[in-house]
C-alpha cells in the first residue's frame, strides 16, 4: 500500500495547486471589478453633488478590508475544500484497491479451486486406469498356469472329457500321459514342496502362532496352541514363484485359443 500512499499524497499537493490557481482568478476578477466599481463611484458622485476626496478615501479604505477578508476567506475556503476532496479521493482509491485485491483473491482462489479439482479428477482417472490395466493383468496371471498345463498336458480336454465311455486301462494310459506332461510344467515353475514334513498318518505338533493359512485344524479344536494331532494331509506350497510374463491384449479369459487348419 506504499505507492498508494504516495499517489494519494501527490494527489493532495495537485489538488491544492489547482484550487489555488483558480481561487486567485476568481480573486482577481473580484478586485478588477472592484476597482471598476469604485472608479465608477467615484466618477458619479464627484460629477453629481461634488463630494469631498475624504469620502472616496473611506470608501477606498472599506474596499480594503474588503478585500483582505475576502482573501482570508477564499485561502481557507481553498484549503477546507482541497482537504476534503483528498480525503474523498483517498477513501475511494482505498476502497477501490481493497475491492480490487478481494476480486484479484477471489479470482486466484477460484482458479486455484479449479485446477485442484482437474487435478484431482485427472489423478481419479489416472487410478481408476491404472487398477483396470491390475485388474486385468491379474486375470490373466491367474489363468496363466491353467493355460500353460493345457498346452503341454492337454489339463482342460481331459476335464472335460466324458470318461464313463472308457475302460479303466483306457483310463489308466491317458491320465498317465496328462500327468507326466503337467508334472513338468508344475516343477518347472513352482516347484511344490510339503507344508510339513512328516508322513500322513504321524502325530504332528501345531506350534502357537502358526499360520492358519498354512495349517488347517478340524476335530476337537479347544484351548490355545500348542496343539497334537494326526497329519492327514502335508500341505502344499510353492518352493518358487516362476511364471512367465503375461503378454498380449486379447481377452483375459482364454485359456487355449481355438485352433483352425486352412486347407
């Protein structure tokens, strides 16, 4: 607010210059025809009854006071009235960059409120985008293995199979073949390996704060661990996590793509 303060104060001394320069015209045309006045008067009376110089000088003397009270008059009339015209002057400029500076701030934070907010969707999108493109590529992660042991072992034609229409031995060779062929594929990317190592059938101890993930309990559970039981069953879990990348846009749920001879 400092160059408004010297603005104001400029405003001031221009505004008072000028006062002055138009008071002091108006005081001189008031003494010019004055002065006329008086001369006129003066003609008038000297020509009509002859009066003495004694009366003029009197006369002369009055317009004199005259005068000096009329200067008085317009010097503080032009003084009064500068002071007031700056301090109109100067409560307006005030106000007017007050509400300048509150439109300025409104105006900022309007814009300020705007690009947040296109921030903010911009970056919902950005999520929103980013979780389908998880979405999606966990889908496909997920079948990955079942495609992979359809491709070697032929997994999903054997399940999908009608065995009620072969014997046993028929049985017996082709599960023999899915087996081996899925075998490889297990071991080649996960490598199973036993939750525990103990032979189902043997008394195994469940050690407190073991993982309800990996041990499943049934029977008579009751208290807290430690807790014995029977191994019905070891477990399995992945000795290593080695699944190849998932590639391509095609749709997600394909687990073997058809396939067409041309002929």
């Amino acid at each position: 607010m400092e160059w408004l303060d010297r603005h104001i104060r400029r405003s001031f001394w221009w505004i008072l210059l000028w006062m002055t320069v138009f008071c002091t015209a108006f005081y001189l045309t008031v003494i010019w025809k004055t002065a006329e006045l008086v001369d006129h008067i003066n003609d008038q009376l000297v020509a009509t009854r002859g009066l003495e110089i004694n009366f003029l000088q009197n006369l002369m003397e009055l317009m004199q006071d005259f005068r000096l009270y009329l200067s008085a008059a317009l010097l503080l009339m032009v003084f009064l009235f500068a002071v007031l015209l700056w301090g109109i002057l100067r409560g307006s400029l005030r106000k007017g960059v007050l509400q300048g500076k509150q439109t300025g701030q409104v105006v900022t934070n309007k814009k300020s409120a705007a690009k947040a907010v296109a921030k903010s969707t911009e970056e919902k999108e950005r999520l929103a985008a980013a979780q389908r493109e998880k979405a999606l590529e966990d889908q496909k992660r997920s079948l990955l293995l079942f495609s992979m042991l359809q491709r070697e072992g032929r997994l999903m034609d054997f399940f999908s199979e009608d065995l009620a229409q072969y014997d046993d031995a028929q049985i017996g060779a082709a599960v023999r073949g899915v087996q081996d062929a899925c075998k490889k594929i297990v071991e080649k990317h996960l490598k199973p390996r036993a939750v525990m190592d103990a032979a189902e059938g043997d008394t195994v101890t469940v050690p407190p704060g073991f993982d309800p993930a990996a041990v499943k309990l049934s029977g008579r559970v009751t208290g807290d661990p430690p807790f014995e039981g029977v191994l019905r069953h070891h477990g399995w879990k992945a000795g290593k996590f080695d699944l190849p990348t998932v590639s391509g846009a095609g749709d997600p749920r394909i687990i073997s793509p058809a396939e067409v001879e041309i002929l």
